[in-house]
C-alpha cells in the first residue's frame, strides 16, 4: 500500500481511543504493521476495523499496563513473531483525582505512578533489545505541559509526567550512540476524554482533535530523522 512506515513495526499503547487511537490509524495508513495496546477492547476492535479499511495490518493487544509481567512477556511475543521493534510510543496515561496532595489517596498516587512512568519504564526494560534490533528503532513518550509548570491540585499527574519526561531524557542518553532515537511529545491541548474530565467546563469542540497532531508522530518514526531527548512540541 506504500506509506512512511512501509514494513515497520509500531507498537502504540493507549491505543482504544484519543490520541494513541489516532496515532495507531495514522501509522496503519502508512504502512506499518501496527500493534495496538490498551485495555478496552471495543475501541482496539474499532481502530482495527479503521486500520484495515485503508488496507493496514494490525494486532491487538488487550493489556492493563499496571501489569508489569505482561508487558514482558509482549516483549518475547514481539520478538518471538517479528525479532525487532521499529518503532514504540508510550502514550498510556492516567489523570487521577485533581485535588490538594494532602488529600490524594495512596491508591490513586500508586496508580498513577504505575501507569504513568512504572509501566513505561517496563516498556523500555522489555523492548530497548529489539529497538536497538531494528535497522533504526524509534521510541516517543508523550508528556504534557503541566510537567514543567507549578500548578495547585495536579500532583499526581505532574509529578508523574516530570519523571517521564527524565525517564525518557535518561535513555535517550543511553542510545545516543546507537541507531535508536528517543523523543517526548508534548501534544499540547487536545479534545481527549481525560481533558474533558480535568476541565469539565470548556467546550471540547473549541479544541483540536487527536488526529490533528499525528503529522509529529509521523515524522519522529521517520528514519531520516536524528532528533534525540527532546521535548517536541505537536
């Protein structure tokens, strides 16, 4: 079918829906061999049935990403069917409860942590062999702006996102010599279901939509491009 990611590999999580979802078709309509993870699987099977109407391929991972074994055994499973990864974008995310630090219960700040820097360091742990397997393995995380301010009541959240945000600085680093490159996506203000529940007051059609910021995600899994551990703007 052609495309920029003709006969790569592309693993996405939070794949059902908002950003990873549109990041997924968008991969799937340029080629590449997408696997889809998230852990509803409605909107896995509804991206797929979009991948394969433009002619794409796709698997379908249904996984929570608060577990960790998991995550390692899809990492076998990858390797086992396809020996590399060529490209990886952490997009899974949680919000939590906004509210003041002194109230946050400890199972939500564990979730959130979990989700939001645990389980994307156990996707680096699992598929950092077969990226750097890849003729040039690309990894993206996506953050958000909030990481990098001070704000009242997103503790969780923020705190969560400046940890990846070193997380993914850190291994950056650590391939900086090799063929892969690593990258941060701060999508900026997206119609998503989690905006729409950390602002329930703004009108979600004044917003852009998911699919608008894919053209960045594109061009990172690109493999003529060199930019590593940076924060990119969509």
């Amino acid at each position: 079918m052609g495309g920029r990611l003709e006969g790569r590999v592309a693993l996405v999580t939070g794949a059902s829906r908002g950003i990873g979802a549109a990041v997924a078709k968008r991969f799937g309509a340029e080629g590449g061999t997408v696997v889809a993870v998230a852990r509803t699987v409605g909107g896995l099977e509804e991206v797929d049935d979009a991948i394969r109407a433009v002619g794409g391929s796709a698997t379908l991972v249904p996984l929570d990403l608060g577990d960790g074994p998991g995550i390692d055994r899809l990492g076998s499973v990858i390797a086992e069917r396809h020996g590399r990864l060529d490209v990886l974008v952490g997009n899974a995310a949680v919000l939590g409860r906004l509210g003041p630090l002194g109230h946050c219960p400890p199972e939500m700040w564990e979730e959130v942590l979990a989700i939001n820097v645990t389980a994307n360091w156990r996707l680096i742990r699992a598929f950092d062999p077969l990226l750097r397997a890849a003729p040039a393995g690309r990894a993206m995380f996506v953050t958000s702006g909030v990481s990098r301010m001070t704000l009242p009541y997103w503790g969780p959240y923020a705190t969560s996102k400046a940890a990846l945000d070193m997380l993914v600085k850190t291994y950056a680093a650590e391939v900086a010599n090799t063929k892969v490159r690593v990258n941060i996506v701060d999508p900026g203000v997206v119609r998503t279901g989690m905006r729409a529940s950390a602002m329930p007051g703004e009108d979600p059609m004044s917003l852009p939509t998911p699919e608008t910021i894919t053209d960045i995600f594109l061009d990172l899994a690109a493999l003529d491009l060199e930019r590593n551990g940076e924060i990119v703007q969509a």
